[in-house]
C-alpha cells in the first residue's frame, strides 16, 4: 500500500458578484475535495469569470488562448465548471487549456443544441491538463464491492488520496470501472457506500462519466482501503 502524503489545498478564483459567481461559489464549498475560493488569483490559480466569453471560446466557457481561465455565462455553465474544477484537483495538474483542435471544431459545427448536450457530461479529453504528473506509486487498483439503496455490486476501483492539513481529513479520488456502477450513474445515483476486501465500507460520492465509460468516485475521510503510517 502507499504512503499518506499531504497536499496542499488548490485555489480557485472567482471573479463576479452576481448570482452565478454566487451559485458557483455556493456548490464549489460543498465539494469534498480540498477546495479554496478566492477573489484574486494568484500565478497559477484557476480563474473562473462571470464575463462573456471570447469569441469563438469552445461552449462559451473555455479559450485556447486563455489557460486556466474560464467563463461563466449561464446557468447551465455551473455543473460544467464544477466537474473541470474537481477534475483539475484529482488530476494534479498545475494549468488547464481547451484544445485547440475541439476549440477549432466547436467555432464550425457548434450548435445550442448541441452546447446544451455537452454541458452536461464534462469530457476531460477536450483538455490539456498542464504539468500533471505520475501518480502510479500512491494509486490503490483493485476490486471493490459498492453498494447503493440497497444493491451490491462488485467493480474495479482505481483510486489515490491525500491527508488535507486545514479539516485533518483524507481526501480520495479517481474511477470506478464496471457496466453496473455506469447504469447507476445514469440513473443519478449519487451517493454510495464502498467496501474493499474485509473492510467496511465507507460514504463515497459518484461525480462525472469519464470518456471511456467509467464512473469518477470521490470521498472523504477513511478510505476503503488499508494506508500506511502517515509520512508527512
């Protein structure tokens, strides 16, 4: 099993007072990842604005030219954002950019229809996450059981985590894969309990769909799975 590192907490700037930045900020502080909110951002900060867009900026919200800066133009943008925000955090990435290539093809064929679709299923694969880095030492990958309103079912969970200084608590991230655990999600089954061998199982909350089908899992606290003594 692999060490329990401490990370630090990621900033997210918000830039707006009115009620999108407001609703934003509001689903942001209930995320169970470590999360900070701010009103300037520093070097490095992710930057999300209630502002229009650039022109031609793919679904209105992202810019190749504008790295880590994002767009808050309607209602719908919301959930979107928060998926990318949550996604930069478990991925370590140090930036974010649309690619150009999705940007160029979206300023073709964009539609509102299909703009309303695609909001609502965060696709990771439309960015570049800058500097990510390897995390396969401190990655748990092994068989589960999950369990939700009742049902059991077994899947392969592919996860890592981090001990959070401010709230004292482990924060774990990453994916689910099985056909079930897909079914659930898109029955809007949020939350779920998993278990991993002999342990007990333990609160853990389904978040978006990956390209490939699988199913992002977040928690917090004690993980399913057995850690090493803290190394700090």
């Amino acid at each position: 099993m692999f060490p329990v590192t401490v990370a630090e907490s990621t900033s997210v700037a918000v830039i707006g007072r009115g009620p999108l930045a407001r609703r934003f900020t509001t689903r942001i502080d209930r995320s169970p990842l470590m999360i900070d909110v701010v009103d300037d951002p520093a070097p490095g900060d992710l930057a999300v604005r209630e502002e229009p867009s650039p022109d031609g900026a793919y679904l209105g919200v992202a810019s190749a030219g504008r790295p880590g800066q994002f767009f808050l133009t309607d209602e719908r943008s919301i959930g979107y954002l928060i998926d990318l925000v949550e996604h930069f955090v478990v991925s370590g990435a140090r930036s974010v950019v649309v690619r150009r290539p999705i940007e160029n093809e979206w300023a073709a064929v964009g539609s509102e229809r299909a703009r309303r679709k695609r909001l609502r299923a965060f696709r990771p694969d439309d960015y570049v996450w800058i500097g990510t880095e390897s995390i396969d030492d401190d990655v748990f990958d092994g068989d589960a059981t999950l369990s939700a309103d009742g049902d059991e079912v077994k899947a392969h969970l592919r996860v890592f985590g981090y001990l959070d200084p401010l709230d004292g608590l482990y924060h774990w991230a990453g994916t689910v894969f099985g056909e079930d655990v897909r079914t659930w999600k898109d029955d809007r089954v949020k939350h779920v309990t998993v278990s991993v061998g002999d342990g007990g199982p333990v609160d853990a909350r389904l978040a978006e769909v990956t390209p490939s089908g699988a199913v992002r899992v977040v928690g917090v606290g004690q993980p399913p799975y057995p850690l090493e003594p803290l190394t700090i």
